[in-house]
C-alpha cells in the first residue's frame, strides 16, 4: 500500500526542461527543430500551391470565410462526424485529436517559457511563468489528456492489427498507415517513459516527487518494480529523450508529404464543403469544348483536397450498397485511385491513361455504373468529401465517350423523343386518371392551390398509377384544389444527370419550367422525392439564359427560375401531413391492424432531411409502425437512383433483395412485418422486383404509404356506415 502523501506544495513547484542534456546537445536540437519546420512549411507551401494551379470550383467556397473556419471548428473540435454510426471509433478519434492537441499546446508553452527565460536573462532578471499552481495544473492536464491520447491510439492499434477491422484495409493500405498510428502511440507512450524516467531520477521517493502527475508516477512505480533505479534511470534517459525528440521531428517532417497531411487537409476539406453537396451538382458550360474528365486535370482544387483529406477509413465503403451487393465499386477507393494516379504523373512523369473508360482506366466504366446517388457515401465521411461531385463528373465522361450501357442509351433517346424514360406517347401520360370517379383538374387551364407533378413512374407503370390514383383521392377527399400538366408535363431529369447526360436534363428542366409559367398555382407538390429534390434544390441553380443559343434548347426563359425560393416545392407527404394536421382528411382514430415497416427512400431522408412526415402518416392510420436497424439518414437505398433502375448489373444480391431480407429478420417485429412501406415510385418498382427474385413473395406486400392511408379512409367510412346502419334496425317502429 502507498504512502499517504501530502498534496505537493505549490509554491516553487517547476522542473528542469532539459534535464540531463548539455548546452550543445541543446543546441543541435534546435538546429534539428529548425531544419524540420523548415521542411513542415514547405511540404505544406507545396501543398497549398498544388491547388492553387488546379482549376476553378464551380461556385465560392471561400466566402464567409470567418463562419465557415468557426463551423468547422465546432465540427472538428465535437468529432460529430466520427460518432456517426460508430460510437467507439468515435471516442477513439476523440481522445486522440484532444489528446493530440493538449501535447501540442503543451510543447507550445514548453517552448514560449524557455525562450520567456533567455530574454528575461538577458534583461539580467530571470523569470518564468511555468511555475507554481500553473506548472501543477499543466502536469495534470498534460497527464490526463496525454492517457486518453495513449488509450486512443491503443484502440486504433487493437482495431486495425488485433481485430483487423474489415474497412481499415483495402488495396490502397500501406507504409503511411503504419507509420501514422505507430508513430503517435511510440510518442504519447514515450513521453510517459520519459515522464517516469524524470520522476526515478530523482533523489526524493518516488510518490512525494510530483503526485499531480499520476501516470507519470505509476510510470516510475512500475519501472522501479523491474529494477530501474536512480542511475539506470540517469543512464537511459538522454537516450531515451533523443529517441523520442528525433522521432517527433520524422513525424512533423513528414506531415506534407504523408497520411498525417490529413490533419491539415481535413481540416481545409471541411472549411471549403458545400453544404447542399451532392443535393445539387455543378452544372457544366454550355460550351461544347468543356471537358469533364479527359485528363486529371479537369478536376478542381476541391476535387484534388477532397483526395489529400481522405485518411482511408473506410466509413464510405462500409456503407455503400453497391459495395455491399457485390458491384465494382468501394467510394474510398475511386478517390484514392484518382489521387494516386494525379501522384505518380507529378513524381514521374508516368504513362498517361484514360480517367475512366470500359477498360484500360483510372477508373473503369463498370465502378461508375454501380453508383446508385444514394449519398450514404458523404453522409459517413468524416471529412466532408464530396463523392458524388466527382462521380458525376466521371459519369458525364463516359457519356460523353458513349461508354454507357444500351439500357441507358434507349433510356436517352425515349426521353429526347417522347419526355419520359418509356418512350410511350405524352398524351397517354394522364390516362391514369380515367379508373377514378372524378376529375383532375388540367393546372393548364385553371388555378390551383398544388401544381402537381405526377411523374414518369406513377403516369406510365402500372403498380405505380395505383399509388398515383391513391393520392389523387387524399386530395380529392380533403376537397384540395390541385392539377396536373397532363401531355405538356415530361421527365424532370434528375437520373439522367446523376448517370452523366447533362445537356438533356437542361433541355427536360427548360421545358417543364416553361410549362410552370404558364400555369397559375401556389406551390408545387411531386409524388417522386427525386423530382422533389431537383425542383427544390438543382432547378434553381441553372442559368437557362446560358444556353438560349442553343437550338436544342427549345424554352423561353430569362436567366433562373425560382432562384429565391418563392415557389414552394413539397414531396407530397409534406403537404398531405399538413392537411392531417389540420384535420382535413378526418383519420383520427384511424385503426389499421397492420405491423409494417417503413423504408426511407434517399432523395427525401438523406437529401433533403425529411423522415417524419411519412412516419406521421403510417401512424395516423393506426398502423404499427416497427423500425428497420438502418434507418432515416442511415437508410439502405433500393438500388434505384443513378440510373440503376434502368441498369443491368451483376451483384450477389440486389440491395432490395437485402433490405426486404433485413425487414423480415432484423426489425423488433422480425416476421411479425407484413406490410414494407414506401413513399417513392422508385423504390416501388424495385422492391415489387425484389419481392419476386428473393422469394418474398408469400411473406411481406410492398405498399405506399398513399395506399395504406386510402385504405385508412376506406375502413373508416365502412365503420361509419355500419355504425349508421345498425342505428337505422334498431330503432324503435314507432319512431
């Protein structure tokens, strides 16, 4: 048992600096310290100067610059991102970066005192402020801090060597990981060694030395338990504190020039985001000689920090459903492709190679095709990388190579000669109204509160008119003054873009933009949350007055549309949770006896952060409502964004084939589930395909969430008239 001590007098309490190191060894080590910020500064002066000659981003990511370098403190200093799906990463990441940046200020004011000392020497008056209650406090924090930061590292040891977390590993793992996670944990452990080597060395017993320092003191108990004494201790420690000095100088040496640059550029890479990234995408010139990714250096300077801030922790691949399924495609390993091959042309010169292409480059034709859009991808990362943005602009070369799919091409030429991706005639795109008992008003000839934009899907595809012709009674029995375009509505060509077709999707959003001018309305309503988004957040960003010369281009409309956000758009759940609210449809005790899970498509939950209204609604109908494991922003997609609706891929098995499997298995109801709830066309088509190639069929129906509130209305009508019915034969014949 130890010696009660008492608490270390304070006034006086220091320490010498460099104990046990002469004046000349003290000299070359800051000749060493010298020579290494030198090298620090100008690797980073590299660095910067790199993207300073890469090409122009398309919009300012410097503006606010002040708020933009205070919200990224609090996200960096908070480690928000790193707890994302992932708590003990996160505590891991956590006490490594305050661990880190506690040793760094400590070193920093270790330096400020030793110099305050030579200048007030000189000034004939010697003095320093590392003294007293301040020393103390410093020894405990530095202790405290320094513990978590060891305690940190042991776990990412324990993660990547002992349990070899699957996503910390890929082809692009190498020296730098190794050297990054080893060379933080030999410096905290080493500066503890020091610590207990200091405290050994020392003429006093061992716990009336410095009790403030706790693990310093533990350190030199457990030295001296294997026969460390004063002299031993005297003897090692000048190596010991060489090894460790010369080690802190390889590490900051090579922060530009490494992983640890990570540091830095994550921190740029978050200053520099694009908070609506991925919701909406650069456009590209109306110029025909505008290149997208013929060579590396088409990329921006964003797209080249957006590859230097990547610290491969495999976030990203964990939760790609395209990785998941089998598909040639890990996120973290397309920019980390990129970078690579932007490195090896600025180191030697190397042999040039196509960017992406069927074959033969950087990046092959089949990885981009298996992009779904989902953005789970940039909902993980970290560090803010902006996957999508770079994606797209692969998918827009190999568009414009003509390196797609066929399914794809006649996907392109039905929407350029009819305006819908199934090539059916426009004047059947209303047809689905005609098996209803009353009219939809044409938008085209009256006003109307909601401008409804049906869609492709819910005008052309069978199960989908059901969902259309479901929410067109909600509106009705909620006497809702909405209409459609009919013939003059085409598709909004949010896919299209995402696959890489550009100048189609401006053509698509000129002519239906042209078709909303003509109409009288308050707001615009969609059944499709990808129509929702880019009519909310990409329509308003196009300059139509860039490609008014275009003969393609056959619209009339001067610079943006709705750039102030003056027309409200709606996903239809929104505006129909409204009219529940309010009591316009009468659900209340509302009781449908179905246990169901719901599904959060990604345009609405991930995109645009609406996950209760479809929630509220399931509820209002009296239904049991069970989560999924994965769900709101952490949702599994479908399959069906990017293009992948219309195309044909080799997987191990479809993501709605896994995420049916998921609802049957995983939820707190497990089997009990018999209803899989959506709110998108999409995602109808693909579990409807899901439910026959995995064998579903028998187990679990796919519905909308518009269905289940129809039938909601259904029963409560049928109540009310039995109700009304059953008064009616019992009353009393004289009444």
């Amino acid at each position: 048992m130890l010696p009660v001590v008492p608490i270390q007098a304070t006034e006086g309490a220091t320490r010498k600096t460099f104990w046990l190191i002469s004046n000349s060894e003290k000299v070359l080590f800051y000749f060493l310290a010298t020579v290494t910020v030198f090298v620090f500064a100008y690797g980073t002066y590299q660095r910067f100067a790199r993207y300073a000659r890469g090409t122009a981003d398309w919009f300012d990511r410097l503006d606010g610059l002040a708020g933009r370098i205070a919200a990224a403190s609090k996200i960096v200093a908070s480690n928000e991102k790193q707890f994302n799906r992932d708590l003990v990463g996160g505590l891991m990441h956590a006490f490594i970066l305050w661990g880190f940046l506690t040793l760094l200020i400590a070193t920093t004011i270790l330096f400020i005192d030793e110099w305050y000392r030579v200048f007030t020497i000189a000034m004939g008056d010697r003095q320093s402020f590392w003294v007293g209650d301040f020393y103390l406090s410093y020894q405990l924090v530095t202790d405290a801090l320094g513990l978590l930061f060891v305690v940190g590292l042991s776990v990412a040891l324990w993660r990547r060597y002992v349990a070899r977390t699957d996503r910390l590993h890929g082809k692009h793992t190498d020296w730098e990981d190794d050297f990054l996670v080893w060379s933080l944990f030999l410096l905290g452990a080493g500066g503890f060694l020091l610590e207990g080597l200091r405290i050994v060395g020392s003429t006093e017993p061992i716990v009336t030395v410095e009790p403030v320092s706790f693990v310093g003191t533990a350190t030199a108990l457990g030295l001296a338990a294997l026969g460390v004494g004063t002299s031993a201790a005297a003897t090692i420690y000048p190596i010991a504190w060489w090894s460790h000095a010369l080690l802190a100088f390889l590490f900051i040496a090579v922060i530009p020039y490494a992983k640890p640059f990570h540091m830095i550029s994550s921190f740029a890479n978050v200053v520099t985001r694009d908070e609506k990234a991925g919701v909406r995408l650069p456009g590209i010139p109306s110029d025909l000689d505008a290149t997208n990714a013929e060579s590396i250096d088409d990329f921006s300077w964003k797209d080249m920090l957006d590859q230097d801030a990547c610290t491969k922790c495999g976030r990203c691949s964990s939760v790609c459903p395209a990785k998941a399924s089998g598909r040639p495609l890990d996120p973290r390993d397309v920019i980390l492709d990129l970078k690579q091959y932007r490195e090896s042309l600025e180191r030697e010169g190397g042999e040039t190679k196509d960017i992406v292409a069927d074959g033969g480059g950087v990046i092959d034709a089949t990885t981009m095709e298996s992009c779904m859009s989902c953005m789970a991808c940039m909902d993980a990362c970290p560090v803010e990388i902006e996957h999508l943005k770079s994606f797209t602009r692969l998918n827009r070369q190999l568009t414009d190579q003509g390196d797609i799919q066929p399914s794809m091409q006649d996907v392109f030429q039905n929407v350029m000669q009819k305006g819908n991706t199934f090539g059916d005639s426009p004047g059947a795109r209303g047809d689905w109204t005609e098996e209803l008992a009353f009219d939809v008003a044409d938008a085209r000839e009256t006003d109307v509160e909601y401008l409804w934009y049906v869609g492709d899907y819910p005008s052309y595809d069978d199960r989908n008119k059901k969902v259309a012709r479901s929410l067109a009674r909600i509106f009705e029995h909620a006497d809702v003054e909405v209409g459609i375009l009919y013939d003059d509505e085409v598709y909004d060509g949010n896919d299209i873009r995402r696959v890489g077709e550009e100048f189609l999707y401006v053509e698509q959003a000129g002519t239906l933009v042209d078709s909303f001018s003509e109409c009288s309305f308050e707001k615009i309503v969609c059944t499709d949350p990808h129509s929702y988004n880019t009519f909310k957040n990409e329509y308003p960003e196009i300059d139509f007055e860039e490609f008014a010369d275009d003969p393609m281009m056959e619209f009339e409309i001067d610079g943006y549309w709705n750039e102030d956000g003056d027309v409200e758009v709606y996903h239809w759940t929104q505006a129909v949770e409204e009219l529940v609210e309010g009591d316009a449809l009468g659900l209340e005790g509302t009781e449908l006896e179905y246990t169901v899970t719901y599904h959060d498509p990604c345009h609405l939950g991930r995109y645009n952060d609406e996950y209760e209204a479809p929630r509220e609604l399931v509820r209002a109908t009296g239904c049991s409502l069970h989560e999924m494991p994965r769900n709101r922003a952490n949702s599994f997609c479908c399959g069906g964004g990017g293009g992948g609706l219309w195309m044909e891929m080799d997987e191990e098995e479809k993501p709605s084939e896994e995420r049916l499997r998921e609802a049957l298995e995983d939820t707190d109801a497990g089997g009990a589930v018999e209803k899989f709830v959506v709110a998108c066309p999409m995602c109808m088509t693909m579990y409807e395909d899901g439910r026959k190639t995995g064998g579903f069929e028998e187990d679990i129906e796919i519905v909308d969430v518009a269905e289940l509130i129809v039938e909601a209305l259904e029963a409560k009508d049928a109540t009310a008239a039995g109700t009304v019915g059953s008064g009616a034969d019992t009353a009393p014949a004289d009444d």
